[in-house]
C-alpha cells in the first residue's frame, strides 16, 4: 500500500531522478522488516508456547473446577465416572440439559455396561458442597448384566426401566481438591521451545528406532521354526555332507509330519500377520508425533521468514501496479496470503502422514513464493511492468506474419510489383 501510492503519486519517478533507487528507499524499510522477522521468532520460541501452555492447563484446571463448563454440546464429556453427552445446553449458567445420553464407567475398569438417556435434565451444584447433582427427567435405564455361569453369559441379559425423574450424584471431591496454578501438561509440540523441540526429537527418535529394532528381532523370532519339527529325522541324515534337496522338500517326510509342518507354518504367518498389522499401527502413530515435532520446529523459522519474504513481494509489487490505498493492494494481499496458507496447509497435512519430509512440508510455501519474490523485487529494481504484453504476442505476431506470406503469396508479389 505504502510503496503502491508512492508509485502512483510518482513520487518513486522523483526519487529516481534526484538518485535514490528503489533499492535505497527500501533500506530502512528492509532493516525494519529483519527487525520484525527476529521478533516473529521471538514470539513463536517463546510467547506463543508459553500462552499455549499457561491457555491449555487452566482451561483444564477451571474445567475440573466448573463441571457444568466441561460438558460440551454435541460430544462425550467426562465428569467423574461418567461419560455425558448433551444435544443443547442452556439457562444463564448453561445447567439446563437436553438430549442427555450418560454412560457409566464400570468401577472394575470393566468397559461400561450402563447407559442412561433422559429427555432433559439440571445440573445442580454449590461452592459448598463436593457433590454435583445431575437431576434427569423422562428417561430410560439401561444396564448389561453379567451372570455368574459362563452359559448364561451368551444369552445377553439386560435390564431396562424407564423413569419420570431420577437424580445421580456424582462426587466431586477429588476433582475439587485442584490447584489452579498446577501444571501438569506439558509435551504438546506447540508448547515447546527450539531447544526443548531439538531435546524431545532426540528422545522420540532413539524411541523409534528401540521399538522398530524390537519388532524386527520379534519378527525374525516368530519366523524362525522350531527344532521340534525336525526332531523325528535321523541322526545320520543331519551330519551328512552336503546333498542336493529335492525340488519338492515336503517329499522327505510323511504324511503325518507334513500335516504338522504345514500347520505350524499357516499359524505363524496368520500370528506374524497380526502383529505386522499392529506394530505397522504403532509406528505409524510414533512417526506421525515425530512428524508433528519436526513441523513445530520448522514453523518458528518459516514464520521470521514469511515476514522478510511476504516484504520482498509486496513492496515491489506496490511500486509495479501504482496503486495505493485500500483497494487493488488488498485485493493482492489477500490472493497471495490465501496463496500461501492454502500451500503451507496442504504440506503439513502431507507431511504429518509421511507423504514428504516434514522440512518440505513446512518450506513448502516458502520455496514456491521466493522465487515470486526475487522476480517482483527485479522488476520494480529495473523498472520493468508485471507483466510485458509485447514480449509474449511479438513471437506470435511474427509466426502469424509468415504463415500469412506463405498462404497467399501472390498478394505479396502483387504488393511489391506495385511498389516498383
């Protein structure tokens, strides 16, 4: 906008002609925005992982304090040994419930076997007291019944009763006895710093390469077949000097022990099946919160250097077009930070499921937009348009020119003779 109205007031054709280049008018400017780039990193390395840190443990704090403000529409929300899910809250202090679903944690640690839907409700609570009352209304009960017999177990027995109120209480005391100033989370990637990020990729990378290590020795284990198999051969054969196999080795033994090796072969591979299956999971997850690290610390130097770059197209760009104001600059702005978001985000998606490196998922929008950088800042130095028009139809005007004299060539003889 600045450079943009200084261009169209042709005060730039002024500067240039008293001797000041575009280059000298950018200088201050320049240092300014390298000045603000190193503050950006300053920002991201250390304020914004501190507010993340301080937003997320009271958020989580006030939360255990204030149970009727953990319960979020639309989602399980879970207070004390229950899981609760409501379809619209309401009432000046958001206690008025509707649509509830409950599912209540077995206190063996045995799944939940009870759910409870209830039309409304009204969560009744004091500062006083460590219990929270949850008051439902025209509701149903539900319970899965476990019977003492094994046999009975396959029949599937429930309960089920319905009611017009029925009041849970659910204690809170443990939930209340909280410090607000207690912080107790503290490995998210965006609340670390350079340093803690470069420590935490050393702990999670020698984890990885254990655990790949520990399911590749786990692996070869499985695979390796056991001397109990072969146990029935003869001694003799054993220690015999090398002999050619035949083509079919299942042919050196019976039927009998065919059947066992082939058994034991088919359970292994279903075995080494499913734990191929589960470790791939595994890794993956591992890989996927390495990946997750790396793209946190990339992002604290992409950020200081969008600032110097998203400078180095803007200003020349506002000094091509001559526009000033709040109109076409805008309208520029807005394309190329749309431009440069929509880039970042597709390289961090990609790159969080392994798709590209982390580093070329955070560079991504970097990489494509400096060369657009090094080109507008050119331009403008040089003082040469956006986009030359003569450049790209003079080749086409030529080739049009000679298809034109080759197709009636006697209009161009005719032409010349009048001449003569």
């Amino acid at each position: 906008m600045t450079f943009g109205n200084l261009a169209e007031n042709y005060e730039f054709a002024a500067m240039k002609s008293s001797g000041i280049s575009l280059q000298r008018a950018m200088r201050s400017l320049t240092v300014f925005i390298v000045l603000l780039s190193i503050i950006a990193f300053f920002f991201a390395n250390n304020v914004i992982p501190f507010a993340e840190y301080k937003f997320i443990n009271f958020r989580k704090n006030i939360a255990q304090l204030k149970p009727a403000m953990a319960i979020t529409e639309g989602q399980f929300s879970e207070v004390g040994y229950y899981n609760i899910k409501v379809n619209k809250k309401s009432g000046e202090n958001g206690n008025k419930l509707t649509g509830i679903t409950i599912h209540k944690k077995a206190m063996n640690g045995d799944g939940s076997k009870t759910v409870i839907k209830a039309k409304d409700g009204e969560l009744i609570s004091s500062e006083e007291s460590s219990i929270l009352q949850l008051v439902l209304n025209n509701g149903n009960y539900y319970e899965d019944i476990t019977p003492k017999k094994y046999t009975d177990r396959k029949k599937l027995p429930f309960a089920k009763s319905a009611f017009k109120k029925y009041t849970i209480n659910i204690d809170l005391s443990q939930l209340n006895n909280v410090d607000v100033d207690d912080e107790k989370v503290n490995n998210s990637n965006t609340m670390l710093t350079v340093n803690e990020l470069n420590y935490t990729l050393d702990s999670l990378h020698k984890n990885y390469k254990t655990e790949l290590a520990s399911y590749s020795e786990n692996i070869n284990q499985r695979t390796t077949i056991q001397d109990q198999t072969f146990n029935d051969l003869p001694n003799k054969e054993l220690v015999k000097k090398r002999k050619k196999l035949p083509l079919d080795i299942l042919s050196l033994y019976d039927t009998n022990k065919k059947s066992q090796i082939l058994g034991t072969a088919s359970s292994n591979l279903s075995s080494i099946g499913y734990t191929i299956d589960g470790s791939k999971i595994n890794l993956q997850v591992k890989k996927k919160n390495i990946n997750n690290h790396l793209l946190a610390l990339y992002d604290k130097f992409v950020i200081a250097y969008a600032c110097l770059m998203m400078f180095f197209i803007g200003a020349p760009l506002g000094a091509i077009i001559r526009k000033g104001g709040l109109g076409l600059p805008i309208i520029f702005a807005v394309l190329i930070f749309i431009t440069f978001h929509f880039i970042n985000t597709f390289g961090k998606r990609f790159a969080q499921e392994n798709g590209m490196t982390p580093f070329m998922g955070s560079w991504m929008s970097s990489i494509v937009l400096t060369p657009l950088a090094i080109l507008l800042t050119y331009r403008a130095t040089n003082d040469i348009g956006l986009i030359n028009i003569d450049v790209i139809f003079s080749p086409i005007q030529k080739t049009l020119q000679k298809l034109l004299y080759k197709i009636t060539p006697n209009k161009k003889n005719a032409t010349e003779n009048g001449r003569k």
